[in-house]
C-alpha cells in the first residue's frame, strides 16, 4: 500500500506540474505570441507566481473527479481530465467574477491555459501513469474467480487497456478440466471456496468473480467471505448484450437490492438535435479542411480512368428511407457489370464475397481507388451527405437493400431507426478484419449505448486506425 501511496502522489506531482506548464505556455503565447496576429493590450510582465491561486482550484477538480481514488479505462480517463480542464477553468473565472479583481488578470490567459491543457494534460499523465504502472507503483493484483468464456473475455479486456493498473495473476475454478491449465499464461486454480486463502498468501488487491452461470447462494456466499478480505470485488453479471454506457444504478434500501435503469438516448429528442448540431458543425470544419485536397483527388480520379470522380449508389437509410450516398470512384467505369466475372471465376473470392460484402484484393480497383481506400479517403463525400441529413458521421454502416436480409428483425429496428454514419464502431473494432455478423452486433451496440463522447472517442479513434491503416481494404 505503501508504494501504490508513493505513485499516487508522483502522479499528483505530475498533474500540478503539467498545470504549471500549461499556464506558463499561456503566459508567453498572450505576452510575445498572440499580440503579433491581434491588437491587444499591453500585456504586463509577469510569472506563473502571479497565479498561485490558480493551482488550489485545478487540484480541488482533480480530487472531486475521483482521479486519485479510481480506476478509469483510457477513454474514460481521457473524459474525466477535459471535464477538469473545463470545470477548473470556469471555476477561475467564477473566483475572478467573485473576488471583482477580473481586470487586473489577464482573462485571455486563462483561456489559452484552459484550451491547451485539452490535449496536454491526457498526453502527460497517461503517458506517466503507464510508467508507474510498468514500474509497479500504480498496478494491483486482481485475482479472477471462473475460468471460462466470462473469465477470458474479462482477461483480454484488462490486458487491452493497461490503463486500469489491473493485473490477473491467477484463475480459480472448481472444473477439474480447467485446473492446472493456463488462459493467456496464467495459471487456472483449483478450489474457488479457498478464495480467501490466496488472496492473504499472494498479496491479492482485486477479486472479479466471473461466473454468470453460477448459482445466487454461491454467489452471496463468495461476496460475504471475501467483501472485507480485499479492496475491491468486481462482480460480472449474466446481463451481455445490453446497453452500458449511461446506465444507472437504482437502490432499494428497505428491501436490500438494486435495479440497473436503462435508457434508449437516441429516443430523446433533445439528444437528437445535439446529434445533429454536433454533425453539422463539424462536417463544415471537416469540409473546410479538406476542401482542396477534395479537388486534387478529384482531378486525379479523372485523369487516371474513364468515369465521375464521384460515385453515388443506393443505400437504406433512417427508417428505411434510400438515399444516394456519395464517394469518390474507387473503381472502373463498369464494376457492377464486372462484378458477376469476378466472383464467377473464382469460388474463393465469390465465399469472401457473401461473407464480407467487400474484396480485400478487388481487381476492379483503380491504382488511385486502392490508395483512396487504404487511407479511406473515397469516404469524405459523404460529408455531403450528413449536411443533406441523410447520414451522420458516426452511426451504424449505410447498408445496400439486399444485406438487410443479414440482419435479425431486433437488429433491424436498431440500426435502421437512426441514421448511418461515414465511420462506426467495426471500424474502429478491426474494420475489414471483422466479418460481417460482427459488424451488425457492434453497430446494434452502438445504438444501444449512444451517446455524445461516444461519437467523440469513435472520430477520434478513427483517425488513429486510418493513420496505421489498420484492416484497410
């Protein structure tokens, strides 16, 4: 405990270092940088000093938000340190309106420390907090009750973000098949009642009870044996599939239990205008930024085949409503016509297509569509096809007529009742590498746990797989 004490607070000393950075970098670009480009008032000269009492207010967020006291996934993290940034700095400006000295601070100042602590401060401390991690200061060891499918999915989750500081250091099972084997190197146990006993001898801090299938007395029997032996006791219900992102945890205090309250967001209509307003506002920036690039490419298409630069086909859209939906011409004049050849003679390609909808080595691709496709450029002329309202830039994938007949009627209902989006969660889940069955489930998920930093950490992780080309076809 002592040493998860010591990185507790190097992490503490790195947020407030990282605050100080932030505002001294706000300090010179208001004094020397921002005055070259606007007419501004003297700025006088002065140090981080100036504005002690800044640091007492960013490290109050820091603590109110939980960033000391738990554990958060790397989005989630990445979440929790802007909403600090933003808290921290009205609540400078609320002390500046209080305190009535406003004109005597600079004001632009803080609001240049407030924009660039956006990316700097996730960059810092997840970068530190992985060192602390990987040198033992910030890591826990969690030990997993039930070695089956729930136990491996809940390992291959800790081991794919890092960020939680969790690490399984043993399975325990009462299957004697299971005993003595190994889920990703790490050893299966024998005797699930003998929990207790490992988790004193192996300095255990974590407990996942992993056994949905189990029955409720063993259950009850396992939390009441170990809730006071350990820190924390992650217990995985029987309840996959539904929506978790903004679910609610209701308590019944008289009659001892709980309810989870789920919600279908994308029901309200004031989370659809935010939607929307959120797609609009960014396909203009989007546009503006790739509008010339948009024109080369379309001069290249042109001059490297015959054809439109874009391209245009028939998709089902909210509510099963078609639309035209837009993209630059990847392949030949004629690829529809070709199509039919292609998979006629070759019964691998012909089992590839049925499986995906899509080619990996598609030889009716043009040199300059292969290059669009790995980048996934041919997709940003669909920016015009969220400003007609037809899509949105996150959303299920605009599907032809004849793939509906691959979804399931509840699955249907879902992904076809909002509207489509240019990017998605499959991709952003292995795009190409995923087959076509999962692709469905995730966008299901997708509309099951929509919300507004979901479409956020979906954009952003979209342009880090499109940067590594990451299952690109």
């Amino acid at each position: 405990m002592g040493m998860k004490r010591f990185g507790m607070l190097l992490l503490f000393l790195t947020d407030i270092a990282t605050v100080l950075i932030t505002l001294q970098s706000a300090i010179v670009m208001r004094g020397r940088l921002l005055p070259s480009f606007f007419s501004l008032p003297e700025f006088p000269q002065i140090d981080f000093t100036y504005f002690w009492w800044i640091f007492p207010v960013w490290s109050f967020f820091f603590f109110y938000e939980g960033l000391y006291a738990k554990r958060f996934s790397f989005w989630d993290e990445v979440k929790t340190l802007w909403k600090v940034a933003v808290f921290s700095t009205l609540g400078v400006f609320a002390i500046l309106y209080l305190g009535k000295f406003g004109e005597r601070v600079s004001r632009i100042t803080l609001v240049v420390m407030g924009v660039i602590s956006f990316p700097v401060l996730p960059v810092v401390r997840i970068n530190v907090k992985r060192l602390l991690i990987y040198l033992g200061l910030l890591k826990s060891k969690a030990l997993v009750i039930g070695a089956g499918k729930t136990g491996e999915l809940i390992f291959r989750a800790l081991k794919r973000d890092p960020n939680l500081g969790l690490d399984v250091v043993g399975f325990l099972d009462d299957d004697p098949l299971k005993i003595g084997g190994k889920i990703g190197g790490v050893r299966i146990h024998g005797g699930v009642d003998n929990a207790h006993k490992y988790i004193g001898r192996c300095g255990i801090d974590d407990v996942i009870i992993a056994m949905p299938g189990c029955g409720r007395e063993k259950i009850f029997s396992l939390i009441n044996k170990l809730q006071h032996r350990t820190r924390n006791i992650l217990l995985i219900p029987d309840l996959f599939g539904i929506s978790v992102l903004g679910t609610n945890l209701q308590h019944f205090f008289q009659e001892q239990t709980i309810g989870l309250e789920l919600k279908n967001n994308l029901a309200r209509p004031f989370n659809i205008i935010i939607k929307i307003f959120f797609d609009v506002l960014f396909s203009f920036c989007l546009l503006a930024i790739f509008a010339l690039p948009m024109l080369v490419i379309a001069v290249l298409i042109r001059l490297n085949s015959k054809g439109p630069a874009i391209f245009s086909q028939e998709r089902v859209g909210r509510n099963d409503r078609p639309f035209r939906c837009y993209k630059f011409r990847t392949m030949c004049d004629n690829a529809d016509e070709q199509l039919a050849s292609v998979l006629g003679n070759n019964p691998g390609v012909r089992d590839e297509w049925k499986k995906n909808r899509k080619l990996s080595n598609d030889p009716r691709a043009t040199p300059i569509g292969v290059f669009l496709r790995r980048t996934s450029l041919d997709e940003l002329p669909q920016l015009f096809n969220v400003l007609k309202g037809d899509m949105s830039l996150v959303g299920p994938r605009p599907v032809t007529r004849p793939e509906i007949e691959r979804y399931y009627r509840e699955q249907a209902k879902l992904c076809f009742g909002v509207k489509p989006g240019i990017t998605g969660l499959w991709q952003v889940s292995g795009r190409s590498n995923t087959d076509y069955d999962y692709r469905i489930a995730l966008d299901s998920w997708y509309v099951r746990n929509w919300n507004l930093w979901l479409d956020v950490v979906i954009l952003l992780k979209t342009v880090m797989v499109v940067i590594k080309r990451e299952g690109a076809v």
